[in-house]
C-alpha cells in the first residue's frame, strides 16, 4: 500500500492517522511482522496481522564477489518461485539491482533470464523489498535502483509504478527518482505511458544493433516495434520529460560488433546528445552466443566516440559469482 492508502484503509477502521504513519515507517524498515512494531499496543498489532498481510523474502542463497564486493541474493518468494537482487558498491554509493517479474517472455537471444519464460510478475511489495532487504542484508544504505534484473519492467507496469511510488517516499525508503534507472528492451506503447507520468528517473533502452535486421536476430520484441519506431518513441520521451534516453549495447562476436553496425550506430544516434552503454556479452552457456574480442570492443568504442557518440564500456562486476542476468537463479533451476 501507498501511504494514501494505509492512511484510509486505517481511518476506515477508526485508527487514528498517526498509527498509518508509524506502519508505514515500520515497513520502509523491513520488518517481517507486526509483532516486531513495538510503538503499537500489543491488541492493535494483533488486529493489523488479522487483516494484512506483510511481503517477507526469505534469502535462499547469497554470494559476495572477491573481486569488488557484489553481492547477489537469490530469494525465496511466498510461492516458491525465486528472483535475484544484486548490489554493487561503486565509490559514489551503493546501487541494487532489482527483478521486476519472476523471468521473462521478451526472449531475446542473448539473456538468461527469457529461458524458461514469464511465470508471474512481481508485486511492488516484493520489488520494494527487495530493495529494503538487500540493503539490510549488507548493512548498507541504498543509494541507487537499477530496474536491470529479471524481467521486462514496462511489461509490469501498474506494479512497476506503484514500486516506484512507495521507494521514492521520504516517510519510506526515500530514494530520489534521479537516482532511480529503469531499463526497457523497447516496449513503445509502455515507454509513451511512461513518459506522460513526467517521473525524473533515467530511461534506458536496450537497443543492442541500430538497424531492424541485426536486431530481429537478438530481440523477437523488434518484430512489434522497428528500430525506427523506437528511435521516435525515445525522442517523444525526451521532448515530454526534458530527460535523455540513455542506450544499452552488448556486444556479441560477429553478430552486431562490425565497424558497419558502429558506423550506422553513429548515423542514427549523431546530435542527440544520448549516451551508448557498451557491455561484452555475459556468456550464457544456453546461448551459444559469444562475447566480442577485446580489441574490437577498442574499435566499436572509437568509431562511436569519434562520430561524435558518447559512450562508456561497462565494468564488469562480480563476474566471479554469476552476477548477470539471471544466472544465479538459471543456475538453481538447472540443478532441479
Ligand atoms: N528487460 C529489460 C531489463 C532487464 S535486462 C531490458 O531488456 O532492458 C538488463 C540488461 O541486460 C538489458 O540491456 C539486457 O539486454 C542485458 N542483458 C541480458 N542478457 C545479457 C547478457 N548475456 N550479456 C550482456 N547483457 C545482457
């Protein structure tokens, strides 16, 4: 519940508005019970468990990179199904990577998370928890949210959006929209929505080839909306918000790497000012789909940069412990 809404469902049953305000500060808190809310009278905790209930997951696994401190957490949801969370700790401040669905049915080509399809989507109390625990778990304050975890935001979007309202409350987790990225494998009718909401967070688009033959080969999602379609939709976004679209690129070995596709990347993307994240492809054993050399990851950067393009190779972290794009939870499933 947003605060709005605890505040009714409490008048509707005569509590005064300060005791919505004391849950609801409770729960930007990550507490697994109303037991554990101890400024409440004993009778009105044991009246709120009747009536509510409270999102808990439960870790089943985590595992923390040697190499930068990435930590990754597989979670027990209420059915039994699992997502994964990631934090990353850059020196400007903790981010969390959050699952939006429990996988996915964009099915693009490259991504682990698509495998075995969508099987639900997330409830926005378990994306703020998600949120709220990881940083419990790693007794450390959350700076950022990424939505680059297990499935397509935009294909969950009245949860999406009410997450985004309860992490962004200051009575709650508090996180600014500015801090707040959410990424898209390119839904334009969801990315029109979006922007008609004006929310200041970042859009990022995960365009991965400039021209519609490259990317139908990567991303069925293509067949629905063209390249050209996107483009127009990203710039719609950016003339009704005032934010630019950033652009997500991985780079898979002889597949949409060639100076050609660089080149024509620059064509499309020259003056308007959005930036390129370039990634090597995260080998996913499933895929057969292989990462770019490093050298030509040099050159696709260089023909970017200078055509005028700005664009940033990826770090990796945590690569030791299955960090990208549903690995972990892939990982669990295999085992099965
Ligand atoms: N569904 C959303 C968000 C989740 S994926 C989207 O498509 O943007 C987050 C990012 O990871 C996307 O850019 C996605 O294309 C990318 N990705 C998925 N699998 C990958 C892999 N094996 N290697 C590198 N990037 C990958």
């Amino acid at each position: 519940m947003t605060r709005p809404e605890l505040a009714a469902a409490f008048q509707a049953m005569d509590l005064p508005g300060y005791r919505a305000e004391q849950v609801f500060r409770w729960l930007g808190r990550g507490v697994g019970s109303f037991e554990e809310m101890t400024d409440l009278p004993k009778d009105l905790r044991a009246r709120l468990a009747e009536r509510f209930g409270l999102t808990a997951l439960v870790p089943l696994r985590r595992q923390v990179s040697a190499l930068d401190g990435t930590a990754k957490t597989l979670w027990a949801l209420s059915d039994g199904e699992s997502v994964e969370t990631v934090l990353m700790r850059y020196k400007h401040g903790n981010t969390v990577c959050i699952s939006s669905q429990v996988g996915c049915r964009m099915g693009c080509a490259f991504c682990a998370s698509t495998i075995g399809g969508k099987v639900r989507d997330l409830t926005a109390a378990e994306m703020l928890d998600e949120v709220i625990r990881t940083g419990l778990s790693a007794d450390s304050r959350v700076d950022g949210i990424v939505l680059m975890g297990i499935g397509e935001p935009l294909d969950n979007f009245n949860n999406v959006i009410r997450f985004l309202t309860l992490v962004n409350d200051p009575a709650g987790a508090n996180i600014g929209m500015r801090h707040i990225s959410l990424s898209t494998c390119g839904l334009v009718d969801e990315i029109d929505k979006l922007a008609a909401l004006h929310l200041q967070l970042t859009l990022s688009v995960s365009l991965h080839a400039p021209d519609d033959g490259t990317r139908a080969k990567l991303m069925p999602v293509n067949a629905r909306y063209g390249v050209d379609e996107l483009y127009a939709a990203c710039q719609r976004y950016f003339k009704t918000t005032g934010r630019r679209v950033s652009f997500e690129y991985a780079l898979v070995r002889d597949v949409n790497d060639t100076p050609w596709h660089a080149r024509e990347l620059v064509r499309r993307l020259r003056g308007t000012g959005s930036h390129v994240n370039l990634i090597r492809l995260n080998y996913v054993s499933e895929r057969g789909l292989m990462p770019s050399r490093e050298d030509t990851v040099r050159a696709f950067t260089k023909i970017l940069t200078d055509g005028g393009v700005t664009a940033t190779v990826r770090r990796r972290l945590g690569s030791d412990i299955d960090a990208a794009c549903g690995q972990l939870r892939r990982g669990e499933m295999r085992k099965l």
